[in-house]
C-alpha cells in the first residue's frame, strides 16, 4: 500500500504545493484543513481517493491525533500572518507545532517535517518571530529528528506579497514603505516544496535548513522589481520604522473594535519584524546542501504579475504594436 502523508495546513499557500509534490510521488496525502469543504481543488491533485481534505483544528489534541492515525510522514505547514480571533501567534504557531510534534512521536511517525521562517527566534521582539523560535524548539524538543524548513519570503502565484503590492501600484501613484533598505531573499513556492518534499520522503538528512532564493534585494528593489515586471511607474517612498511601529498601533486598535473586520495595511508586530534582515544566515543549511537550485524570480514573477499591467494580458502585443508603427 502507498505510504500515507499528513499536511496540516495542506491547502495554504505552501501546503498544496508540497500536497502536489508529494502525490506526483505516489503517497496518498490527508490534508488537514480547518475547513475542508474549501479545501476541494486538493482533490484533483491526484487520482480518485488519493488526496483528500479532512477536518482538523491544531489548537485541539483529539483533532490532531484523528487525522495522524496511520501516516507515515507528517508535515506542519500551519502558519498565520497575524492574529484573528482565537488564532493567536503562540497558540498557532507555538502551541499548535509542539503539539503536533508530540503527537507524532506518540504515535511513532517516521518523519516530521516543519515549516518555520527565517527569523525564528525565541527571544525576538516580534510576537510572530518569537512564536515560530517557540515553536521550533518545542518540535526539536519532542521530535529530536525533525527536520526545520526557515525560508526567507515565499513567492508565487497565491502570495500576499508581490500580489498585494501590485494591486496597490495599479490604484496608487504612491507606494509607501516602512523598512525599505531591509534585506529579503525571495524564494520560489515550489522550490520550498521541493525541500519539504525531500525531507518528508527521507531523502534529506535531518536538521535546519535555511531557504533563499538567488537573488538578495532591499524591501525598495523588490518593490521596484515588481513594478517594473507590471510595467508601471510609481513613487517607492521610504518611511521610517517607528512611524511604523507608531501606525501599526493605531491600525491594531482600529481591527480590534472592528473584530477584524477593517482590513489592516501594517500591524505594530510586521514593523517589528521589519527592523532585521530576512536572508539566510552565514553557516546555515541551504538548498545547496538539497541540491536543489532554486529559481530565479524574473522566471516567474511575470506568469502571473501580467494581471496588474495597463493592459494585463495583452500589454505585449499593444507594446509590439508600438514598435511596428515606430
């Protein structure tokens, strides 16, 4: 019989790629999701019964130990951006991970792989840094053998990165920035799958590895990348970090009255994070160490920025036109 993987959070941006991965592979795949009737486009990821979404919270014992029953490999991919209700940092991401990690110990998983951030740090300022460095040594603590993915700022089709300032860029003359010389290393979705795929099967050894795509840039490069990819002009205006830390108040006030209803452009805890370099640090394991090399971001970014062009998808053609008339 096929081996059996379990991916909490197997529909989020990174899960359904390594979902994907690991099907291609052959494995059935549980994806354990807080709401599977969402969860659907998993389904044809592999044949009939290959794939299936299932109903888990991580924030409960019973739930998480149900959908583990059986796997082989499990992989954490659970993670939030900010806090919303009962999904708070450390409850999520400290919390949730050790307990899965225990879990998996208790019920004799082969392998356990999760996905953290570079940056995880159990004694950052930053709520989410802090909750992720939590988080880590409580899977190490638990699941000695664990293997820890820490990639740098995940991009592609699904991201809240590159995706939300786009969108920004085709409303906006103005795009403004808090940390703007603050270092990122983006990488590729499916290149992070990829690592997580090797540790799940067994094919890597064991340990931390820190993932960053080829490319270094300040967060005002990247932006400025993006908006060359999408072809507009825009004033990339650099802010400074307590002005954001000082606005990031005020929008965390103005979500919570809401009950998070407003949406928020900056939390005080993001220009926290925004303080520290987001690469990979000296000494760390890399893809290199996978063999894996990682893709460029110019090979991807325009398959799906070419949405926010003046012209989305026939910007090409009206810019060949120019050049005939020229």
């Amino acid at each position: 019989m096929a081996k059996l993987v379990t991916i909490y959070g197997g529909s989020g941006f990174v899960g359904r790629y390594v979902a994907q991965r690991m099907a291609r592979r052959g494995w059935r795949v549980r994806v354990a999701v807080r709401r599977p009737n969402e969860a659907m486009f998993v389904k044809p990821y592999g044949v009939v019964g290959q794939v299936e979404p299932v109903l888990c919270n991580i924030r409960d014992d019973a739930s998480v130990r149900e959908v583990m029953m059986g796997a082989d490999a499990v992989v954490n991919c659970v993670g939030i951006l900010e806090e919303s209700g009962k999904n708070k940092f450390d409850a999520v991401q400290h919390e949730g991970a050790e307990r899965i990690a225990k879990i998996a110990k208790e019920l004799g998983v082969e392998t356990l792989v999760h996905v953290s951030a570079i940056g995880a740090n159990q004694n950052s300022d930053s709520k989410y840094a802090k909750s992720k460095g939590l988080g880590e040594a409580g899977v190490l603590d638990a699941f000695p053998s664990a293997t820890i993915v820490r990639p740098s700022i995940v991009f592609g089709p699904e991201d809240q990165f590159f995706n939300r300032f786009a969108a920004m860029a085709r409303m906006s003359p103005v795009i403004p920035l808090f940390g703007a010389d603050t270092k990122f290393q983006p990488v590729y979705v499916d290149d992070v799958a990829h690592a997580v795929e090797q540790a799940a099967t067994g094919e890597a050894a064991s340990g931390i590895y820190e993932l960053g795509g080829p490319e270094t840039m300040s967060f005002r490069e990247l932006i400025e990348h993006m908006l060359s990819t999408v072809r507009r002009r825009r004033l990339v205006l650099g802010l400074p970090l307590w002005l954001g830390r000082f606005m990031g108040h005020i929008f965390d006030f103005f979500g919570m009255i809401s009950g998070g209803l407003l949406p928020q452009p900056l939390t005080h805890d993001q220009a926290v994070q925004l303080a520290n370099d987001n690469v990979v640090s000296d000494g760390a394991m890399t893809f290199e160490d996978l063999g894996i090399r990682p893709i460029e971001m110019d090979t991807i970014l325009p398959s799906y920025l070419w949405q926010f062009r003046p012209s989305g998808q026939y910007s090409d053609i009206k810019e060949s036109a120019k050049k005939l008339k020229g």
